[in-house]
C-alpha cells in the first residue's frame, strides 16, 4: 500500500485532496448542531429558501468559467492569464447583470420564497463572490497547487463558520445572521484570492470582447445545465413549502445537508481526477496511435469502474453513520430528516454516474446536448416532485429526485458513450 502511494500520483492527489475535503467539511458539519439549536424547522426553513437564491445566483455569476478553464487548462495554457482575467470579467458583468434584475423583480422573489430585497442582494453578492473563489480553485487543482488549494478551502470555511458563530450564536440574530455570515465569509475569501493572484504566475491582462464572447458562448448553452440542479433542489423545496410548510422544508434540508457528507469522497476524487481525465483526452485528440489511444480508454474505463464501486461503498457506509449521529446530536422535529436518507443517497450514487461521465461531453464541448438533457431531466423532476409530494407527503421529495437522477445517469452515459465508445467489457476479460 506504501508503496502504491508513493509510485502513483492520482492515489497521493486523491489522499490528499480527502484529507483537505474532509477538513473543510468537517467545519460546517460540525456547526450545524449548534446552529440548529438557535433555528428551529421554520427558520432553517426560511434560511434553506435564502440558500435558492444563493445557488441560483453562483450558477448564473459563474456562468460555467469553472469549466471552461478546466476543459481549456491544457489548450491555452499559453495565453492562461488572458483566459483567466477575462472569465473573471464576465463574473462581474453577470454580477452587475443579476443585481440589477434583482431591484426590478424582488417582489416576485419576495412572494416565492419569503426573502426581502436586502437578503436578495445579500445571495447575489454571495453568489458572484463564490464564483469568483471557485474558479481561482479550479486554477489551483489544474495547476496541481494541492496545498494552496487545501488553505484557500479550510480558509473560506473557518469564516463561514467563525461570522456563523458570532451572528447566530452570539448576537442571536437567527437566520437573518446565517445569510450575513455567507456573505462576509465569501467576501473575505475574495480579498485572500486577491492575496494570493499576487503571488501566482497569472497577471491581471485587458478586457478582451472576443475571449469574453469564447467564454459567454461555451458557457451560455450550459446555463440550462447549471441551473437544472437548482430546479432539481431549489424548486423542491419551493414545491415543500406552498404544499407542506416551512418545517417540513427544513427537516428534507437537513437531510439533504447530512447526505452531502459524500461530497468529501467525490471532491476528492474529482480534484484529482479531472487534470488527469482532461490531459488523456488531449492526448486521445492528438494521437494517431490506434494502439495508444485504446491503451488511454482502458485506463479511463478503469478509473471510473473503481471510482463507482468505491462511490457505492461510501453512500453505504454514510448512510450507517448518519442514521447513529442524527438522534444523538439532533432533537425534535430534526430526527425525523433521516427517514429520507437511504433515496437521498442512491439520488447521490446516480448523480455520480453522471458527474463522471459528463467530462467526456463537456471535453468536446457539446454543451447544447449537456444542457437539453440536464435541464429537460430538472423540468420532470420539478413536475414529479409537484405530484407525489402532494399523493405521498414529503417522501415523495426523494423518491422523485432518485427517478430523475437514473435517468439522467443512463443518458449521459448514452451520449458519452457516443462520442468515445469506451470498451466497458475489455475489463472483465483481463
């Protein structure tokens, strides 16, 4: 085993981007029981609605830079800060964009989802500050700067809990305190970034409309992709409150935030999987090798058979962990969150089948296929969750989202498959 970590570097990334994921998560983990000792089901209920509007607002702020630098890393590595500078120039402009539709629609939003204009705002600027610290990490794990990396991620969540702690705990200010601490957490994370973009190989370049229109033309038909995983969580929780009450929405949130402990695993693994999933495919578009190429695929196949066995065992295992820790750490109304893990974690292993086989079609960049079936896949779901919330109560919530997300799963893999007919069987035969 020693020996196996020293000689491969995907092992020694993939260990050390846990133990990073496992800190960072660790922090907001273990501040939940307090927090939720000071918000009782119809506050965590409100602030999970605040969360909607944070998500929808780092979707369209981040506007897919993330990816596109990822796919992109190894291209135009050349011109890298000119890509960089601009990509951060069009968060801003999407920045700019959202606050201003903020201020001529608040009250639509305000009637949705019981948040005022203030803390509108507030999720926009969260928002755009979160894209801005997601793609200074994407550069980071593509430029292999796993420490760096490692500090900026504990960093961002020691402020998120430490302004947590002094509004919620101390000041008492309820939900409205979360919402603040977001915003000042992320903020500060930012001027760390600008800290650090100092001391890095990038340079701040000038406004290029032509790399902007590049960007905003990747990124644009995957807007539809992005915002299919706020229609697949935010509108369930929307359809939980008009249907059932705020309380209920806020025990299927905590449930939803406890499952996410899987996150540690995939983080992880897809920290250091993606240079190396990006640079194979490089090699795959320039080889002329048959040979060669097929040696490639083999590789690939492997990763991903592993990382999906390992996936499984991981929702397992949570799912044990979970189901002890609830009663001990949780009270009331709270306990009830860990009826709907065992779908939220089989929703958790689909949606790992389609994260890992979506780097194929992002890679070629068919982000019009990607968004069709994202979005189309978050319509249903949303129609879904409307009819069986409303048959069975709130365990239809779940049963919806894990439906919708095998079928995404199997038709990401279709397409995926289309386009680098990966020999699945060759595996089994050696």
């Amino acid at each position: 085993m020693i020996k196996l970590i020293k000689n491969n570097s995907f092992v020694q990334g993939t260990i050390l981007y846990t133990i990073i994921d496992i800190i960072s998560k660790a922090i907001p983990f273990l501040l939940l029981p307090i927090v939720t000792r000071f918000l009782n089901t119809n506050d965590f209920g409100i602030l999970t609605n605040f969360n909607v509007v944070l998500q929808i607002a780092t979707v369209l702020c981040g506007f897919s830079t993330y990816s596109f630098l990822s796919v992109g890393f190894f291209k135009f590595k050349k011109d890298l800060s000119q890509y960089y500078s601009n990509l951060n120039y069009l968060i801003v402009i999407m920045i700019i964009v959202l606050l201003l539709s903020v201020l001529l629609f608040h009250n639509f939003f305000d009637l949705s989802l019981n948040i005022g204009l203030q803390f509108q705002i507030y999720g926009v600027l969260s928002g755009g500050a979160i894209a801005i610290f997601t793609l200074y990490s994407t550069f980071l794990r593509m430029d292999n700067k796993i420490i760096t990396f490692g500090v900026l991620q504990i960093l961002n969540s020691l402020l998120l809990a430490g302004f947590a702690i002094f509004f919620v705990v101390i000041f008492k200010w309820n939900w409205e305190g979360r919402a603040l601490s977001f915003l000042l957490g992320n903020i500060f994370t930012v001027l760390f970034i600008l800290f650090l973009f100092q001391k890095s190989n990038l340079k701040i370049e000038k406004f290029d409309s032509k790399k902007i229109k590049e960007i905003f033309n990747f990124g644009l038909p995957l807007v539809p992709h992005s915002l299919s995983f706020w229609f697949k969580s935010g509108m369930d929780k929307i359809i939980i409150t008009s249907l059932l009450s705020l309380s209920a929405n806020g025990i299927y949130s905590i449930a939803l935030t406890l499952a996410s402990l899987v996150g540690v695993f995939t983080t992880a693994f897809f920290g250091a999987y993606s240079p190396i999933l990006y640079k194979n495919l490089t090699d795959i578009e320039i080889s002329t090798d048959k040979d060669e190429i097929e040696r490639i695929k083999y590789k690939l196949v492997k990763y991903t058979i592993g990382y999906l066995i390992i996936l499984a065992f991981v929702c397992l295992i949570s799912f044990f962990i979970m189901k002890s820790l609830i009663p001990i750490f949780f009270s009331g109304d709270y306990v009830k969150s860990v009826d709907y893990l065992p779908l939220i974690f089989c929703t958790l292993f689909f949606d790992g089948i389609y994260s890992i086989m979506s780097g194929y079609v992002f890679f070629k960049k068919k982000t019009k296929t990607l968004g069709f079936i994202t979005f189309s896949s978050s319509i249903l779901q949303m129609f879904l969750t409307y009819i069986f919330v409303k048959q069975f109560g709130l365990i239809g919530a779940p049963y919806s989202s894990v439906l919708v997300a095998a079928l995404t799963a199997l038709l990401i893999f279709m397409v995926s498959q289309s386009i680098y007919k990966l020999n699945w069987y060759k595996i089994f035969n050696v």
